[in-house]
C-alpha cells in the first residue's frame, strides 16, 4: 500500500514536487525468530533554484570566437544541477555548459555537460542530473557554443569583480583574468530524503529501508516515513505485522454415534487431525480420538423399557419396571444435556432440542440402560 502527496512550489515556474512512500505488504508470522522489514521511497528532485548568482552585468566581456571561456566558482552547497550565462544582447543558437573539477588543459576531470538552445533571449541555462560537489571547493564551468549554430552574441560579464569565490579564463589556454567575472549563474537541485521507522521493538539501525524486528505475538503497526528536505513533502505509509504461533492439541471424545466436528461428521471410531487457523492466521492442528460407542444402546422397547412416541416431535413418555430411574439424556456426540430423577409414566419435553438423534440412560437399582430416541 502507498500513500502520496502533490503540490507546487514557486521558483521561476511552477513544477509539480511529489514524494511516495511504500512500507511493504503487510505480514503474518507464524514461526519464531526476527524478521526483516522491506519499504522503499521515491522523492522527486526539487525544481532547480539558483545557488550562486553572479547577476552584476556592465560590458561585453568575451566572444565565443576567442575559445576557452570558462568560469571559476567556489561550490556552496552539496549538489549541482545546472549553470547558466547572461548575453549583452539577444541572442540565438546553440549553448554547451560543462563542469570540471579544473581547467581541461590542467588535467580537469569533466563532472557534467548540457546543451541547450538559446532563442531570441539574453540569457542561457542548461540543467543535467544532479552532481554531489562538495562545499568550499573549486570547480569550473567551460561555455562553449555548438559548430552547426553558433552563438554571435557576447558573453556579458562585469569588471568590478563582485563575486569573490572565482575569476574568469579567456582566450586560448584558459587565460586568466583575475579581476573580471562573466554574469553566470550555478542552479542546485536537492534531491533524496531521510527516511524513518517507527514502532514497537525496532533494533538499532532502524533508520534503513529493511530494518530488523522481532515482535511477541499479536498485532504490530509499523510506520515508515519519508521527509523530502527540498520539498517539505512528508508521507508515511504502514505495514502491519501479525504474529501467532501455531499449536498442537488432542482431545478424546467418547459419542453414542455419529459425531460432527467443524461440519464433518465422523460414522466410525479412529483418530482424526483437524487444522484449524487461530485469529492471527496461524495453523493449529487438533487430533481427535473418537469412541463411537454403539454397544450397549436397546431399543426403546427393550429391557423392559417402553418409549412413546418414537419418532416424536417434542416429547415422549418413558415407562420402566422400577419405581423411579436416575434418567441421563444425551446428544448424539455423547454431550448430557438433562438429569433428572424421573418416576416411571412422566413425559419428558425435548422442545428446546434440535432434531436428531438422542440417547436416553436409564440408571435403576437393577441396571443401565441406554435408548435411541429420534426427534423429527
């Protein structure tokens, strides 16, 4: 399951900023022991906004014709996604922005490239995917403009050098000019997030994608959270976690017939295995030793034992040689459901039983008797 969230954010345009988190599919347990979490985000990058901002702008100060243009700047935040430049006129054509961690004829190694096309406007930016940079660090944009449409419009800059953090190279070899600088610009796009979990018995290391847990048996609600630093995007999503533990049981059932357990019904004595799932899903398997017991059962009008109506509906009368008989009457899977002293001729109600077959023990001074009635 995920949960996600959109809005926008205003730079120079608006961009739509979205964050997704996904806690895994919720779980059942039915073994001991830890288990391993899963959960994944998806954090959009932030829309570029503009880092360093060299805007002062009050002359031509190079052509792409003079070759090696490029600018140095001191990096100010972790990530880089794209640099930009300032025309003294409109211009059109082709723009390539590259970022090295040092002039290419001083063995700079190439983090970065772009190209974009320029149409009728005084300034050019080109975007590529983040690069990590660090912080108070040199690094170098080289401006170059494509053979096929090339950029006639000069490169605007400033000679009052207000930006402290580099200088600008021109010319053939990168030639130096300590005391000017282009109008240019550097854009930073913060991607990634800080993710959190959160919820009973987590182990160390929890903040991770695939913590460790190993939660007692119950019901555990586990929340992982994604917070986008760039966005302010916050969402959570949920994996529920449910342990039991499966069971072992026996039981012994002694039946006056057929025996039903769970909608089966058993004609004949043996050992039966039932699985059964606990609430929490986990199996118990139950083992039955079932005792059909038949022997024993007269007919009820044997023994001198007279019963009527059988079939009966609701009720019947019971007529035995001794004066008065300790009556037991039981369900067809051997269950007592009434004791009483009973006097030979009284009737007996089963109106609050439901249909089947009972048996009726009859327990005199002379014997024990058991009898099959039919409720219809």
């Amino acid at each position: 399951m995920f949960v996600l969230c959109i809005f926008t954010i205003q730079i120079s345009h608006h961009v739509l900023a979205q964050c997704t988190a996904n806690a895994g599919s919720d779980t059942t347990l039915c073994q001991t022991g830890s288990i391993t979490l899963s959960g994944s985000f998806t954090a959009s990058p932030s829309a570029p906004s503009i880092d360093i901002d060299q805007s002062q702008n009050n002359t031509c100060m190079a052509n792409f014709s003079q070759g090696d243009l490029a600018q140095q700047f001191t990096a100010t935040t972790n990530t880089i996604c794209g640099a930009g430049i300032t025309f003294s006129d409109v211009a059109n054509g082709s723009l390539t922005i590259s970022l090295y961690t040092n002039l290419p004829n001083a063995g700079g190694t190439q983090l970065a490239t772009a190209t974009a096309t320029v149409s009728n406007s005084n300034v050019g930016d080109v975007y590529w995917p983040a690069v990590t940079i660090t912080p108070g660090t040199f690094y170098y944009l080289v401006f170059t403009t494509g053979p096929s449409s090339p950029i006639s419009t000069c490169v605007a800059g400033s000679t009052v050098n207000p930006y402290a953090g580099g200088m600008l190279y021109a010319n053939a070899g990168f030639s130096p000019f300590t005391t000017f600088d282009y109008t240019f610009r550097t854009y930073t796009c913060v991607a990634g997030a800080n993710l959190t979990w959160t919820g009973p018995n987590i182990v160390s290391g929890a903040n991770t994608v695939n913590p460790v847990v190993n939660p007692p048996n119950g019901i555990h609600t586990y929340t992982f959270t994604v917070v986008d630093p760039s966005t302010n995007c916050t969402q959570s999503d949920q994996v529920v976690v449910s342990r039991g533990q499966g069971t072992y049981s026996q039981q012994t059932v002694n039946s006056f017939g057929p025996y039903t357990w769970n909608g089966y019904t058993y004609t004949e004595s043996g050992q039966y295995v039932q699985v059964l799932q606990s609430s929490l899903g986990c199996d118990s398997t139950v083992s039955t030793v079932l005792n059909i017991v038949f022997a024993g059962i007269d007919d009820a009008t044997t023994n001198n034992t007279i019963i009527y109506p059988n079939p009966t509906e609701n009720w019947f009368t019971l007529e035995f040689d001794s004066p008065s008989a300790q009556i037991e009457i039981l369900d067809a899977q051997g269950k007592i459901l009434q004791i009483r002293q009973h006097i030979s001729g009284e009737t007996i109600y089963l109106e609050n039983e439901q249909s089947g077959i009972y048996f009726i023990r009859v327990i005199s001074e002379n014997a024990t008797t058991v009898h099959r009635v039919v409720k219809q």
